[in-house]
C-alpha cells in the first residue's frame, strides 16, 4: 500500500509550497516480525547498514520543524525498535510538528502508551491483518494477535488516538467485516486499507496471500456498508483505485508527500523505484525541489507506462533508481 496521508493534511499542489505537508519516515528497516506482505522486507536482522545515526536524525527532525511541515509520521521496520525512538518523538513533536506512529503494537507497554500521550503524539496507527489470531498469526509471523489487542487496550486507556490498518491476503479477505467491527470495538476513530501490493515479501509469497482479484468487489462493497454504518463514529478509508489509476493521476497531481528511507534518501511514492534526493546530505528545500522536477522525468512516466504492460515490474521496486 502506498502511504496515505492524514485526514487532517489537505491534498493540494505542491507548486506553490516550501516544504512537503507530510513525511513518511520509514526511521528503521528492523522489526521483530516477518511479515508475508511487508513491502519493506522488514524483518529481524534487516536493519539498513547505513541508518541514520541518532545525530543525523535529530538534525532531519529540525530541518521538518524548521521547514514548517506539519505533520510526520514514524514507520519502519518497526519504529519502537530504534534505542532512540523516544528521544526522536520528544524532538518531532518539542517542535511543534504533528507526529504518527505506525507500529505492529507489540511494543505498547502501558508505560510507552503514557509517554506516547505525554509527549502530544497525534496518533497511533497499529496494524490488524486479520480478525481472528488464525488470519493474524498467520500474516505476521512471530506477531501474537492478543499481544496486538492488548496493546491498543493500552493506547485507549492512555487517550492515545488510535488508527487501525488491514491489508487484505487470501485468507482474511472475508473477515473484513469483522475487522472493521473489531477496530470500532477497540476504540478506533479510523480504519484503512487497501489492495495487497506485489512487491516486498509478497513477491515470494504471492502464491499463498494474494486474494483472488474476484473477490475485491465483495471486500469493496462490504467496506461501503461499513463506512455508511459507522459514519459520524469511525472513518472507513478504503483505497479502491487501482496502483495504475492512481499513478497515472499522481503524475499530474502529486502529492506534497516525502517517502523517507531509513538511510535518508527520498522516494517519490512507495509504489515507485525512483530516489529523489538525500536529505543525510542535502537540504530539505533542495530535496523539494528535486521531488517535483522528478515528476515531469520521461523516466518516471515510462515506468508507468510498462506497468501498464507488465504490472510483475513491481518487484523492483527495492532496485532503486536515481532521477
């Protein structure tokens, strides 16, 4: 799934701006599970060599503030496993810059939830494949589906706002209505998802993820209802557009969104292979700069073009491509 923005942050052009409106920051590539869909191929011992140093982060951090951008959002890998990870939240958000968190949930100890609510973090976004440990257990492996519930217990007791993810696979795709039951039961004010995306580790296990492409409209309609039954109480944010149809309109609108990598380059969507810039070595405004000259690339929309033809180039999303 491409990374979406808050509901907060307007989509607008990014012309007549300084600086992007929302920075997905991917701070580690390391994570305690090894999920079958991860796009990141995240895992144990999958930390980049090169990751931001404590020090380097903490001077990207005061670039965004000094920069204006008003909201980041914290993802990995993992987030909470970074030793740093506190002292990066109470730098973000002293700031004044809205932060998220995107986690697995397996790290929300009630003392985490109170310094999350104690240092102003807007959000926390856990991720919920599934609405039984069975579908749960069997997407995120070595993750505990009741470690994930008692975490968000934990971020409600807290006051934290909580979001919940789904990413549909073969075999949770029907649960979808119970999942998002689930998610309002558990104290959510959103819920998200999508398509299964052929790329990370779901290029190696497509064969035992992947919905049939004949099921999405029931998953789709069901999401409708749901979004009608909870209106007022929970958004329901589904992502039907298809990977081309929303790159083929990215092209001419994109998003005033920053992909950072944990080494600090820049991409210009997740769904794309393509590195902007360098913010370890260059500047926020040069970055934003680079970022929307790299959108008019005849690179860029060639790429587009043979996903057309061939949607397996996907899988090279991780070869990236300096434009």
């Amino acid at each position: 799934m491409t990374a979406q923005a808050p509901e907060s942050a307007p989509q607008t052009g990014t012309e007549d701006l300084g600086a992007p409106l929302y920075v997905a920051w991917q701070i580690t590539n390391e994570c305690n599970l090894a999920c079958l869909h991860c796009i990141e191929e995240s895992g144990p011992g999958k930390a980049f060599k090169d990751e931001l140093t404590t020090e380097e982060a903490y001077r990207l951090i005061d670039q965004l503030a000094q920069g204006e951008v008003p909201y980041v959002s914290f993802s990995g890998g993992e987030p909470m496993v970074r030793p740093d990870f506190f002292g990066m939240v109470e730098r973000i958000t002293r700031g004044g810059v809205g932060l998220k968190i995107e986690t697995n949930g397996h790290y929300l100890t009630a003392d985490n939830c109170r310094r999350l609510k104690d240092l102003g973090v807007k959000a926390v976004q856990v991720s919920l494949d599934g609405a039984s440990p069975a579908s749960f257990n069997k997407m995120r492996v070595h993750g505990r589906f009741e470690s994930a519930l008692e975490g968000i217990g934990r971020l409600r007791e807290a006051g934290v706002p909580i979001e919940i993810n789904f990413v549909p696979a073969k075999f949770n795709i029907r649960e979808i209505g119970a999942a998002v039951d689930l998610a309002y039961r558990l104290g959510a004010y959103s819920f998200y998802t999508g398509k299964l995306m052929y790329t990370g580790n779901a290029v190696r296990t497509w064969g035992i993820t992947a919905p049939d492409e004949a099921e999405y409209p029931a998953y789709f309609a069901a999401l409708k209802e749901k979004a009608k039954e909870y209106e007022g109480r929970m958004r329901v944010y589904y992502h039907e557009m298809g990977l081309l149809e929303e790159l083929r309109y990215r092209l001419k609108n994109p998003a005033a969104l920053f992909i950072v990598l944990p080494n600090g380059k820049v991409k210009l969507i997740n769904a794309l292979p393509f590195i902007c810039g360098d913010l370890r070595r260059q500047s926020l405004g040069q970055v934003w700069q680079s970022f929307q000259l790299a959108w008019k690339s005849p690179r860029v929309s060639a790429f587009i073009d043979e996903l057309a033809a061939d949607p397996s180039i996907l899988s090279r999303l991780h070869r990236w491509e300096e434009v």
